[in-house]
C-alpha cells in the first residue's frame, strides 16, 4: 500500500463526515427527508469517485472519475 499522502482524499473524507453530520441535523431536526437524503448521495460519493480513481487503470479512467467527483461536488453545492 501506498503511503503517500492523498490531500483530496483525505479532504473528501472529512467532507463526507460533515455530510453526515448535516443530513443527521436536516433529517431529526428540519424533518426534511427528500433534500437530506440527495445531499447526503452527492456529498458522500465525491469521496467514492476519488477513491475510485486512484484506482484506475489508466489515465483517462483516473480523469474520468475525478471528473464525476468534481461534478458532484457542483451538485452538492447546488
């Protein structure tokens, strides 16, 4: 295993947990379901898409699903 350090994945990591944190809040205390949950879909999956692509297995696959990551982040922002 690779020992380097990873910046974005470990700052997505991080984002997931606050994601987490935020759909916890939205859901008990909003009792907002359908929004919550879509948030908690985008914001958790740029981690998943990253980790996807530093395993990909070539150049255009690592671009590829960095590209999906950066377009869910949009999404979560939206």
């Amino acid at each position: 295993m690779d020992n380097k350090e990873n910046v974005l994945k470990d700052k997505s990591y991080k984002f997931a947990l606050r994601i987490v944190k935020l759909y916890k809040h939205l859901a008990e205390e909003k009792k907002e379901f359908v929004l919550s949950k879509q948030v908690l879909r985008f914001g958790t999956s740029i981690g998943a898409n990253i980790s996807e692509g530093n395993q990909a297995q070539s150049k255009p696959d690592f671009v590829h699903k960095l590209s999906i990551a950066h377009k869910k982040a949009f999404e979560t922002e939206y």
